[in-house]
C-alpha cells in the first residue's frame, strides 16, 4: 500500500486532472494536432516566441540560447506533418557579435508588417529590434522594466497590433491577484493602456493580434507533474477590455511547456492557433508544434 502522504498527493493529482480535462471540455477551440520537431543540429531546442505567415505555410521561432529558428510546415489535410527548409542563426547583439549567454535568454518575438522582428529578452530585461539578424538596434526601456526582478518572470510575450504598435507583457505581475500590465510602445514612448486579469495560478508566456484586432494570450501552469496551457481571447474598446473569452484550457501533461503563440486565419476562415513548446534542454521534454481551430462563431 502506498504511504498515506503518497496516496494524498495522488488523488490531488488525479483531482486537478480530473477539474482540468472538465474545464477543456466546454472551450471552443478544437484541437487539430501535434508535431514533434526533432533536428540533430547545434543550439537545437529551448523555443520560446513564434509567429506563423499569414497563409500558415512558414514560421519562425526564437531559442532561450540566443538563436532564431525558420522553417516551412509540410500540411497533410491542414494539419502539420513535417518540416522542411529549416534554418537555424545565432543572433548578434548591438555591436555586431554574437549576442553573450548571460544575455541569450530570448522569450518573446514579434514581427510587424514591415518585417521588423522585436525580440525580447529576460534576465536583463529589454527588447532589441534587428534590421539584420547579425545586429541588433535598441527598442526604448521603460523605466517599469527597470523594476522587474533579474528572474524568470520578464518580459515573456510580445505582439504587434494592426496599427504597427508594439506590446511587451510580463511573465509574472508581482502578486498572484495582480493582473498582467500590457505596455505598448507608440513612438520612443512606453505606456501601460490596460491590464489583464490574472487568474488559476496561470503566467503569461506568449501573445498575438488577430486581424480584427483582438489580443490572444498563452498562459502556463506548473502544478509539479507537467503543464497546463489557457488560451484567452480579448476584444478592446478604446483601450478597454469589453470581452474576455477562455478559448482552451488543457489539463495537465496533455502538452508539453507551450511557451509561443501565434494566431492566423485558414482557408475556411476560422481561426488557428500554433504554439510551440519550450523543452528547455531537456531529453525528457520535447519540441512541438500543437494547433487548434477556434471556429468563426466562437
């Protein structure tokens, strides 16, 4: 028989399995897939940001190490099923060398219309820009970034919005019922429009803006065992929050540590949702591609 504390925490693991699965059940989004990446390439793994073109076909992803990722999906039926034409770059820092390890830890990425890629970076915590992948140019700080904590907990997702508007969100707000502050960058100039609640023991790790505006968030939870993810829709109103809607939540170990988000539109024009998972170098975790399909009613 197993001891009395291990039987406890059992039947608390299979509790929160049980209340988590229930809770996925009544989100709309509909999975689609997973597909595990593996590359027996140098810097491989530890994939944080994400952001998918437009037509889902190509995708580019960003390592705690320091390295950007491009690739294209091979789709069967829509849904991933290989990748092709893989690239792998160390990125530079402001001086034009490759960017130090104690500064490599990139977390967050977003691409605007233009093609600029912003990369954030945690540890010391700041957003650089790069013109070229071999040089990187400042983005302002905001003198809250100043007060983050030199911890996990910085600046973990960003996203651009369709006026070209930069977005950071940290990965922690300081106090389990702080909400997440959403900076925005307009200009040289940071502000802080609105915030977003937090919630279940969730941390930011990832966000996007669809075409119509609305700002998507992925959220982890650790509960020991595995992960969990919650993905959360927001509609805005002169910077107002007037909807908030859980599209997915997963129990635990259903995925592996989604850490990237990016949202497009398919071809029957419902909403996808590509994440990517941070395996932090480890051999018990893994890469992976995960989709789902928020349908046009939801």
């Amino acid at each position: 028989m197993l001891p009395r504390f291990t039987r406890r925490l059992a039947a608390l693991f299979v509790s929160c399995l049980w209340l988590t699965a229930s809770a996925a059940q009544i989100t709309p989004a509909e999975y689609l897939g997973s597909y595990t990446w593996t590359w027996e390439t140098e810097g491989f793994g530890g994939f944080s940001g994400l952001e998918v073109s437009a037509d889902g076909a190509g995708f580019t992803t960003i390592s705690d190490r320091g390295a950007l990722a491009t690739g294209r999906f091979r789709r069967e039926a829509g849904r991933i099923a290989g990748i092709e034409e893989a690239t792998l770059t160390r990125l530079g820092n402001t001086f034009g060398r490759v960017v130090d390890p104690f500064m490599a830890d990139a977390e967050g990425l977003a691409i605007d219309g233009q093609g600029r890629i912003f990369i954030s970076f945690e540890g010391y915590h700041r957003v650089w820009t790069y013109p070229t992948l071999e040089r990187a140019e400042w983005v302002p700080v905001a003198p809250a970034f100043e007060a983050i904590p030199n911890e996990n907990g910085g600046l973990e997702a960003l996203a651009v919005d369709g006026q070209g508007r930069l977005h950071a969100i940290p990965e922690r707000s300081g106090q389990l019922t702080r909400p997440f502050p959403v900076y925005r960058l307009e200009g040289e100039t940071w502000t802080q429009p609105f915030s977003i609640a937090r919630s279940n023991g969730f941390l930011m790790v990832g966000a996007d803006f669809d075409d119509e505006g609305r700002l998507y968030t992925l959220e982890r939870g650790f509960s020991g065992f595995g992960f969990r993810s919650r993905v959360r829709r927001f509609t805005l109103e002169d910077d107002r929050i007037v909807q908030d809607d859980t599209l997915l939540i997963t129990h635990t170990l259903r995925h592996d540590n989604l850490e990237g988000l990016s949202v497009w539109r398919d071809a029957e024009g419902d909403i996808r949702l590509t994440m990517i998972s941070d395996d932090n170098f480890q051999p018990i975790q893994r890469t992976e591609f995960v989709e789902y399909r928020v349908p046009e009613d939801s």
